[in-house]
C-alpha cells in the first residue's frame, strides 16, 4: 500500500464515523459540555472543530494557504492566539448545517490528496505553523486524518456521557 492509498482509506473511513455520530448529536444539546473540570468545548464548539479537522490542513500542507491573513507571519503568532481557549472557539449552529460542512471538509481533504504525487508524499518536507519538526508531507496528512480521529472520538464520549446509547461499534463505524 502507498501513502496515497492509505490516506485516502483512512479519511473516508474517518469522516464516515464522524457523519454517523453526527446522526446521534441532539440539536438541542450543542450547548452541552462535561460538567466537570475546565477549558472544555461544547457539544457545537466541537462539531464545529470536528468539520475542519482535516480538509483544512490537507490545504494548508499542500497549498500552503493556512487561511492567515495576507502578510501574517505564522510564527509571530503567539501560542494562545493560535490555540485559543474553549470559551473563544465557534461553534456549529445545527447538526443540518454540520452535516453540510463535514461533507465539504471530505472532498478537500480528497482533492487536496489529489493533488500530491506519491513522490511528494514520500519525500516532501512539510513544515506546521505549530511545528517546525522536518516531517514529510504523507505523514503530516496522515496527522489530520488522526486530528479528525481524535476530536471523532471526543465526539463519541460526548455522546456517552450525554446518556446517548453509544457502543464501540459505533466508535469504530462497526
């Protein structure tokens, strides 16, 4: 298997589960967060987070567009203007319109793969705005997919902890 075939794998199965768990989100709880300890997104915060997890840093890794304002230096950015806090973050305004931008965020993060020879992919160094480590390019896509993965499975204990009959199935899109 090439990076090409293993990315495009792994996103479509990613965005599959994040489109079933949408299916489980209430609209009337996108104001729900965990009750206890601090910094915590809501439920919408974290759709909203979850719907341009990867398609946007696909762009960003093999455009080169991070979506900055033109003239910005990324790395002058401080850390928690480029981390912003829970409180701070958007959020989606219902599980319709999350649905439509998960959709959207799919086939960028397929049309930017698209756009990446195998060689690229093996061998392009591609540097982060939050980390400058000489990572090729295939391995910093495969990134997004887990950041996709990762917020998937936030979404999952949102979900069970809202009393939502989850399982492990649903989790792994089983």
């Amino acid at each position: 298997m090439n990076w090409t075939e293993l990315l495009k794998v792994e996103t479509e199965h990613n965005y599959k589960v994040a489109e079933g768990l949408l299916d489980l989100v209430d609209n009337d709880r996108l104001d729900w967060k965990p009750s206890t300890g601090s910094n915590w997104m809501t439920t919408g915060q974290l759709i909203f987070h979850i719907v341009s997890a990867c398609g946007a840093g696909f762009k960003g890794f093999v455009t080169g567009d991070w979506g900055f304002q033109p003239g910005t230096d990324a790395d002058a950015i401080p850390p928690e203007e480029m981390l912003l806090p829970a409180e701070k973050l958007p959020k989606i305004g219902s599980i319709a319109e999350a649905k439509k931008l998960l959709r959207e965020d799919r086939l960028l993060a397929l049309d930017m793969l698209g756009k990446c020879s195998e060689k690229d992919l093996a061998e392009k160094i591609a540097p982060a705005p939050w980390d400058q480590e000489k990572t090729v390019l295939g391995h910093r896509l495969l990134q997004m997919v887990e950041h996709l993965g990762s917020h998937k499975s936030q979404l999952f204990y949102y979900l069970k902890l809202q009393g939502k009959p989850v399982h492990t199935g649903h989790l792994w899109g089983m």
